[in-house]
C-alpha cells in the first residue's frame, strides 16, 4: 500500500490568513451575549443629558445676544453724549466770538 503524503511545511510564498478573517467575521457577525442592547437607564441618562446640553447653549445664545444688544444701546448713547458735548462746545465757541466781538466794538466805540 502506498502511504499519504501530507505536506507539513508552511508555504511561505502566502501566509496563511484564512484563521483571522474567519475570526473577524465571527466577531462582526453577532454580538456577544447581553451586549446587543442598552440599558435603560443609561439611554434614560444620556436624552437628559442631551436635553441640558441643549438648554445650556440656548440659555448661553440668549446671554450673548442681550449682552451684544446691551452693548449697542450703550455705543447709542455714549455716541449721543459725545454730540452733545460737541454742540455745547460749538455753541459756547459761538457766543464767545459773538460777545467778544460786541465788545470789541464797544472799546472801539469808545475810543472813537
């Protein structure tokens, strides 16, 4: 009788790979006992989180549009101020060449 041959050395031309990818399939393929659900809990958890996130940003947008509207109001008024003081002046500069000027020709008119 002839006997088998098997051939026990490796080829190494091309690694054997087969082993892994059969194990990452079976990894993929199904999860593990009591990992394919969520609890309740923690799903509970996470919406209430999400929630304040979104309560906290909210709130944050609304503290920055009054903080940017208070700003322009205050630029509103300081800019009316500003002209004010402006108009004062000019009007203060106006009636004192006008009065200078009357008395100029009141000290002329009496050297005349």
């Amino acid at each position: 009788m002839a006997e088998p041959t098997t051939d026990s050395a490796p080829d190494s031309a091309e690694p054997d790979e087969a082993p892994f990818a059969q194990a990452e399939q079976a990894d993929t393929a199904r999860p593990a006992q009591g990992e394919g659900t969520l609890n309740t809990q923690i799903t509970d958890a996470l919406a209430a989180a999400n929630a304040a996130a979104r309560d906290t940003t909210t709130a944050a947008l609304a503290q920055v549009i009054a903080q940017a509207a208070g700003l322009a109001l205050l630029n509103a008024v300081n800019a009316q101020q500003n002209a004010y003081v402006a108009a004062n002046a000019t009007v203060l500069a106006t009636v004192n060449r006008i009065l200078g000027a009357g008395a100029l020709r009141a000290e002329k008119g009496a050297d005349v």
